[in-house]
C-alpha cells in the first residue's frame, strides 16, 4: 500500500482524460493530489493553503493557464507552478515562464520524467528556503536588478558563475529550456547585446562592489 508521504499536489485540467491520468500518476508515485477543473475553483483553493507543486493546464476555458497566473501572482507564489500544454507551443509557453510559472512541459512527456522533473524542483525549491535567496546576493547591486524577477536573478547567477545552459538547468531543477527563455528575459531587460555583453555587465558590476 502506498502512504502519501511527498507532499501534496493541484492539478488544473479540464480534460477528465489528462487530469485522471495526472492524478493517477502523481498518486502512485506517493503524492497526495487533489484535482480542479477549472481556473477559478483552483484560484480560490490556492490561495487558503499552498500545496508542493502545481501542475496547470495552459488552455482550459473560463480562465486559461495564463490568466490563472496572473491571478494569483505565480511570480511570488510559494509553490512551482508547471504549466502543461498538449500543442507544444513554445511562445505560449514563453509567455507562462514570464507570468512565472516554474517550468512546463508536454502532456505527452513520459511518466516517470514528469515525476522526476516534479521531485527535482520540489528539492530545489527545499534548499532553496532553507539557504534563502542568497545566492544572488552578489548580484543585488547590479544595475537594472531591480527590473528582474526573483528566478531571472538566479539565473543570472549561474550564467555569472559561466554554468552551461544544461548545468544551469540542473542546479536550478528547470528545463534548459526554461534557462534559455529566462537568458533571453534578462538580456532583454537589461540591454545585453549577446551572453559575453551580459557576462561583461555582470563582472563589472562585481569589480565595482
């Protein structure tokens, strides 16, 4: 008999197909879960108690996974929010990442990877509370910071301690995806023509400290 142990779940879907097999998945796996199908029923749940991870469709009607996003301000949400799409539709899905979702990933991702890709982000969030956001303290003087979100400062961390993509991805529990459409973000926002501008602005800032 499984004893749900890891924490608890939301799953956002209305396609009783996806949501029951999400739910199957997550339960196996020793998680507590508990489903919505719809935008509003969740918005209304997640904001009197935060579970450990939440996986929200992207395109539900009423509300769509955006606008859920932007309800309950994912950006400074306690718990990683994934975004789950069936289309694969990257700027969609660029668009979550800047509302603040966690990562996200394909319905048609395999099982035993979504798993792993949950439990990974749920111990990178752990440490992350444990050792708080100091970890971007070097960078809190560095001009135009305050225009970055709390995960493009971590981001911007590991590109200043010149970690890959892939290196960046794992330390942070994301998607190298997800890293890259984050690069793009800061590079965007603070004025970098290319990563070796960005690098160079970082140094700079840290020289001068």
């Amino acid at each position: 008999m499984f004893v749900n142990h890891r924490g608890e779940i939301f799953i956002v879907d209305d396609d009783p197909v996806a949501r029951v097999g999400l739910c199957g998945v997550f339960a196996q796996a020793g998680y507590q879960v508990t489903s919505f199908i719809d935008g509003e029923t969740f918005v209304v749940a997640a904001r009197k108690r935060t579970p450990s991870c939440i996986i929200l469709d992207l395109y539900m009607p009423g509300r769509s996974g955006l606008e859920v996003l932007r309800d309950i301000d994912a950006s400074n949400y306690p718990a990683p929010i994934f975004i789950a799409s069936g289309r694969g539709d990257i700027p969609t899905a660029v668009a979550a990442i800047k509302y603040g979702a966690f990562d996200f990933f394909e319905k048609r991702l395999d099982p035993s990877e979504l798993v792993e890709r949950v439990r990974q982000a749920l111990i990178v969030c752990q440490q992350r509370q444990h050792r708080g956001y100091g970890s971007d303290a070097p960078l809190s003087s560095f001009p135009g910071s305050e225009l970055l979100t709390k995960r493009e400062r971590e981001v911007l961390a590991q590109i200043a301690a010149s970690a890959t993509n892939k290196e960046a991805a794992r330390n942070l529990g994301i998607s190298t995806r997800t890293v890259e459409i984050h690069r793009a973000h800061i590079m965007d926002k603070l004025g970098a023509k290319n990563s070796v501008d960005l690098a160079s602005k970082v140094l700079a800032s840290r020289r001068s400290a």
